[in-house]
C-alpha cells in the first residue's frame, strides 16, 4: 500500500511516525511535525488508507480493519528505511497505534496515544458506525462533519480559533466517503484493547483534552493505569483535538516526553 505522506526533519533525526484519526488527513499533524523537525526530529505523517490523498481498494461494500491500516504503516516505516520509530496516534489513529505496537512491538521505541480508547464499542456505537458508513456513501461528507464539529472541538476553541474550526471542517468534508466508511465498518469489529496495554514495555505519553466529548479524560486514565511506564498530561479548555486546539501545550508536553523531560503545565 503506498501510502501519501510527509517527511519532515533530518533524514538521520529520531524517527517520529504519526497517525491522524477519523475522518481526517495527515494536515491533522501539521503543528507538531514543523514543530518537532525544527528541533532535529525525522517526522513522518501518512494519510492513511482511503484518506487524504492515499487511495483505498475494493468497493463501497469492503471494510478495512485496524490490522490493515497497522500494516500499511509498517510497510511505509520500511520503505523509508525506519528500523524503530516513535509512534503516536489520535482517536482512531491511538487505536491503531495500539494494534501495531501489539502486532510488531520491536519496531516501536516510544507511544504517544492522545485522546484515544482502549476498549469495545457498545453495541449501539457499534451499529451506529455501520449505519454511518451506509450514510454517509448515500449523501457524502458535508452533513456528517457539520454534525460533529460542535463535539470535535471545545466551545473554547470554536469562541477563539476560527482557523481551528476551518481546518478541523475542512478536513472533514473533504475525507472521501468510501475510505471513512470502509474505516468505520473495520472499526466497529476491531478487538478489545484493554487486555494489551500491560503488555507495553516503551515509555508512553498519554494526553487527553479536558473537555473530550468522545473520550473523556477516565478513558485516558484506563490507560494511564495500565501501562507501566506512562505519562499521562490533561489539555485544559481543548476538545478531542487538542493537539490543534492548544498546539503549544500539546508540543511542550510532547516534546519534554522526547527529552526526558518533566512537563509541567
């Protein structure tokens, strides 16, 4: 799977892959990949199969599950010569960050999982994600996005950042229907996660936007409490994008995690 992506920063800088989330791009990760190539990191941005400008396979009725997408970013961590990497991901991307450090956890140095969920959908999200797919490949993006924009981002961000809110709906509306539905329908069977976050062994950073509507901060402290060795840093007055909403919160936390070093709000 060739996979559209940026490659920001020294080609000998620490490798630091990242996986944006549903229904978004890879522009998703633009502040902290400009922001952390500045400081001598290699960043890696893809646009995951069926988003952005990576192409999708098989018709409107196909499904890609999160152990595809995992492989897809491996193949492209190959093809770029990255032995192991940093690797973070955001919602749907923290999902699959948690299935290839659980498929291929020896190329795999450090986590970032930021606003993310370990654990199954109920039965009532998981039919609402199949019936999603099948409406938004009948009428497209546009009311979709319109709908979750307000739970996206904080109602801080949406009184403050308009160009927050442009991105973040831009981005949206113009994911294109077939990948997102293939991507909800895979998601809607992914496994429970929970059970292997005791299994990972590398320094994690978990960070969750105080007012995350879709996973609030008890689901980010699950996962602070499982895995051993983690970080867990709460983004005041951001929403389920804070990396976005408070770019420099975010980049400061991120970046004392890379170093080392104690990050203090």
């Amino acid at each position: 799977m060739n996979l559209a992506h940026d490659d920001l920063g020294p080609r000998d800088g620490r490798p630091v892959l990242l996986v944006h989330g549903h229904p978004f791009d890879r522009s998703l990760w633009r502040p902290q990949a400009e922001y952390l190539a500045e400081r001598g990191h290699r960043v890696v941005t893809p646009d995951l199969r069926g988003y952005g400008e990576s192409k999708t396979s098989g018709t409107t009725g196909t499904k890609t599950g999160l152990d595809a997408f995992a492989n897809d970013l491996v193949e492209l961590a190959d093809h770029l010569g990255l032995d192991r990497f940093v690797l973070g991901g955001l919602s749907m991307g923290g999902q699959i960050v948690m299935q290839l450090v659980e498929d291929h956890p020896d190329r795999v140095e450090a986590l970032l999982l930021a606003d993310t969920f370990a654990g199954l959908d109920t039965p009532e999200v998981k039919q609402a994600r199949i019936d999603t797919a099948a409406r938004i490949l009948e009428e497209g993006m546009a009311a979709y996005a319109d709908e979750l924009l307000p739970k996206m981002i904080s109602k801080r961000t949406r009184a403050t950042r308009p160009d927050v809110e442009a991105h973040v709906r831009r981005m949206m509306r113009d994911a294109p229907a077939g990948g997102a539905a293939a991507a909800l329908r895979g998601r809607a069977e992914r496994p429970d996660y929970t059970p292997t976050l005791t299994h990972i062994g590398v320094p994690t950073l978990v960070v969750v936007g105080s007012e995350d509507e879709f996973t609030p901060v008890a689901d980010a402290e699950l996962i602070h409490r499982e895995v051993a060795d983690s970080t867990l840093v709460v983004i005041e007055g951001a929403g389920h994008l804070p990396n976005l909403e408070r770019e420099t919160e975010f980049d400061d936390a991120l970046s004392a995690f890379l170093t080392g070093k104690r990050f203090t709000p």
